[in-house]
C-alpha cells in the first residue's frame, strides 16, 4: 500500500511538504502539458496557432469545472473520514464519486461540441485562428470522461493522504503527451487538431493507469472501471461540499472566457504573447495550488480527528511557507522571464506583449495566496460557501469590471491591472471572514462527540 501522510500528528511543515512536494511536482507534470502543447504549435505553426490554441481550451474548462468541484468536495469528505479512520465511506465515496461522474461525461460533451462555435465566436476570435480553436476544442472535449475519471481517483487518494500516486499518473501522462505532441505537430503536421489529439490520449492514459493503480495498491478500495455504484446520502453530501466549489470554479472559468473575448479583439499577436505569459506565469501558481491543497487536506484530516488545537498554528505555518516560496520563484520568473518567453516563439513582438503581462501578475501573487490559504484552510474545515462568495465577489464584482474600465482609461496595456486589485480585494473579503472565526461553527458542534463519521 503507498504510504499516506497523516497530518494530525507529528511536525506540521514536514507533513506538509511531504504532503506538497509531490503535488508539486504532479502540478509541473501537468502544467507540461500546455507549455509543451504550445512551445510545439508555436515553433512549427506560428503566433496564429499559439493563439488558437491558447484561447479555445478555456470553454473546455467552463463545461467540466463544476463536474470536477464535486471531485473536490469528495476529496475534503475522504480527508475528513481518514481522520475519523472510516475506510467504509472512503470505499462508497470513491465508487459514488465515479459513478456519477461518468454518468455525467457524455451528455457534457455532446453539448459541449455543439456549443462550440458559438462560444468561440462569442469569445470574439479572429476569423484566421476561428478554424484553427474550433478543431482544437472539439478533439479536447472528447476527453471529458477520461479527465473527470481521473481527477476524481486523484483526489480520492490525497483526501487520504497519499500525493505520490496521482504524481505518477501525470508523470506517465505528460510522456505520452509530449511524444505525441511532437509526432502530430513536427511529424505529422496536424496542427492545434495534433495537439488536442495528444492531450485527449494522454488523459485517457491517466485514468485508466489511475484505475489499474488504485486497484493494485488499494484492493480495500474495489474500485472498477465501469462501476455505478450510488449512494445518495453520500452523493448528496458530496454536492453539497463540491457544489460550490465546482460553480465557483466554473464562474471563474466564464469569467476567463470573458476576459478572453477582449483580450481576442486586440488581435492575434496580442493572443499568442498573453498565452505565452501565462504559461510561464503558471509556474509560480504551482507552489501556491499545491500548498493550498496540502492546507485543505490538513484541516480535512484534522477537524475529522478533532485535534481542532492545529488548526491556527498549521494556518500561520503554511501560510508562511507559501509566501516564502513564492516571493523566491517570482523574482526568479521576473528575472528570466523574457529568456522562458524564447521557448514559445521568436517573434519580438509576442515576446513583448508576454513581458509586460507576467510585470502585472507576477509581483501581485503574494497578495493571492494570503486569499487562496485562507480559502483553502475554511474549504478543508467544511466551510464552502464564504470562500465561493467572496471568489465570485472577486472575480465578478471587482477584476471584470476593472478590466474593462482599465481598457476603456488607458488601454490594452493596462487590461491585467485588474488581476491585483481584485487580489486585494478578495484578501479583504476571505480573510475578514476568516478572523472572524465564525467559519469554525461547521466542526464546534461535533467536539463533544466521540467518534464521528461523517463529515459536517
């Protein structure tokens, strides 16, 4: 059986980068994906490809994220039972989890092929890149199943503290993506349809050696491939923790698609140097989500084990990891930026685009992960609905409105002065709420229990 990190116990940090540092290198597994997908297509295909690429796979994200936010809740709901030791509602979480995921994978991506065009053309893509994203979407959707069957098999397994095995299915998948990237684009010459071929077959490949792995290292678990095995008292709790979190995920993701939609009015070159920033810029977000994951599981684990007494100290210590962490990457990116920019085009002007967004972004982080621990730290706890009100508030009242009136102002430059200001005001919203202690009230009732089982 891979070994599962109990955080309940034992030094905090050292739990909890044991806990991250696979994550982490499971997220810069992932994180390959796209950067290979572009660095290929833009080197073979040029800024118009980049671009297409670039754009067309945040409808992607629209259609699964609120799908992949009840994997989340399964995630807090497993964490919450490992501390409890309850390996029978891990088992019925895990079997509830796939089953309605998969039942859900095909209607999801009927619809999301039809709605294709009219989402790229909402999204106001130029007419020489509109064919280019509607192919690359159209293939990328056809892995919704494989992404949603695998997302909810990884978190299972970190719910219960094990962050190595999801790291070696991203590893084998970022192979198989790489390698197909090159044979499609290089070899082949198919273009953004090569790329979206090779991301669809290396999710499949993620969860099927998720399924294979999990069946081998977890016999307990008895999980099998097309098993609709249902329980709806447990379904229901699941909807209630991931509900909000996936409609907050799929929110932000709309709310991209329409920061997208002005980014795209600007033009092609304008496209392919924000697309190429934001995977360099991705880089630094890696430590923040994995860390926040480490910080979701850790109050999971120990509000389920009611050692409630870690919970302000773990807060403090993580938060602080975190900072330190990325104030050290950020200048590193800040620093080598432009050298990174190299990899995903030649072209001057893409380059110079791309510098001036990671400036916006890159030094406004440390703001955001103050906003994200605290997030994390209240979503782990059970507490779902404030950080999902004050994301949507965020997103939706405060960085929308400000790009568009930063546009308006001073131009297309000045579009990304949205993100940190809208940072500031999150960190305002979250962490008022979050010092308020009121959050605790969702585990204060149980502390009088004995043996809880289930999570409140």
């Amino acid at each position: 059986m891979e070994k599962k990190i109990d955080m309940t116990k034992g030094g905090i940090i050292a739990g909890v980068v044991a806990f991250a540092v696979p994550l982490l290198i499971g997220n810069l597994f992932q994180q390959l994906y796209s950067m290979v997908d572009s660095i290929v297509v833009g080197n073979f295909d040029g800024h118009t490809a980049l671009s297409a690429v670039g754009t067309a796979a945040m409808p992607a994200q629209v259609l699964t994220a609120l799908f992949l936010g009840i994997g989340t809740g399964a995630g807090i709901m497993v964490s919450q039972y490992m501390g409890a030791g309850d390996m029978d509602s891990i088992r019925r979480t895990l079997h509830t989890g796939n089953g309605f995921l998969l039942a859900c994978s095909l209607p999801l991506t009927v619809l999301g092929v039809l709605a294709a065009p009219w989402v790229l053309r909402f999204m106001n893509v130029p007419d020489e890149a509109f064919g280019l994203s509607q192919s690359y979407l159209a293939i990328l959707l056809l892995g919704t199943v494989a992404s949603l069957g695998y997302n909810m098999n990884a978190g299972v397994l970190r719910g219960m503290g094990d962050s190595r095995s999801p790291l070696y299915f991203l590893i084998f998948a970022c192979v198989v993506n790489i390698v197909l990237d090159v044979l499609f684009v290089a070899v082949f010459h198919l273009s953004a349809a090569g790329v979206g071929a090779a991301t669809v077959i290396a999710q499949f490949s993620a969860w099927f050696y998720s399924i294979w792995h999990i069946r081998r290292k977890y016999p307990e678990l008895d999980l099998r491939l097309l098993r609709f095995s249902v329980d709806r008292g447990n379904l229901r709790q699941m909807i209630r923790l991931g509900l909000p979190i996936g409609f907050n995920n799929a929110v932000f993701s709309l709310g991209f698609v329409l920061l997208n939609s002005l980014i795209n009015q600007q033009g092609t070159i304008f496209m392919a140097g924000v697309t190429a920033a934001s995977r360099v810029d991705n880089l630094i977000f890696l430590p923040i989500a994995s860390f926040g994951a480490a910080a979701t599981t850790f109050a999971g684990q120990n509000v389920g084990a009611l050692q409630i007494h870690r919970l302000k100290e773990g807060f403090r210590k993580i938060l602080l990891l975190t900072l330190g962490v990325n104030i050290a990457l950020g200048a590193i990116i800040l620093l080598l930026g432009k050298y990174a920019l190299y990899m995903f085009t030649q072209e001057p002007e893409v380059i110079a685009v791309g510098l001036q967004c990671m400036w916006w972004l890159v030094p406004g982080y440390s703001v955001y992960v103050v906003f994200n621990t605290c997030c994390c730290f209240m979503n782990g706890a059970g507490e779902v609905r404030v950080p999902t009100l004050s994301s949507l508030l965020m997103f939706w009242g405060v960085r929308i409105p400000a790009a568009y009136l930063l546009f308006d102002a001073l131009g297309r430059d000045y579009i990304y002065g949205a993100y940190p200001i809208s940072w500031v005001a999150g960190v305002i919203i979250a962490g008022s709420y979050y010092l308020s202690g009121r959050w605790k009230r969702h585990f204060s009732a149980r502390l009088a229990e004995p043996a809880p089982n289930l999570p409140e």
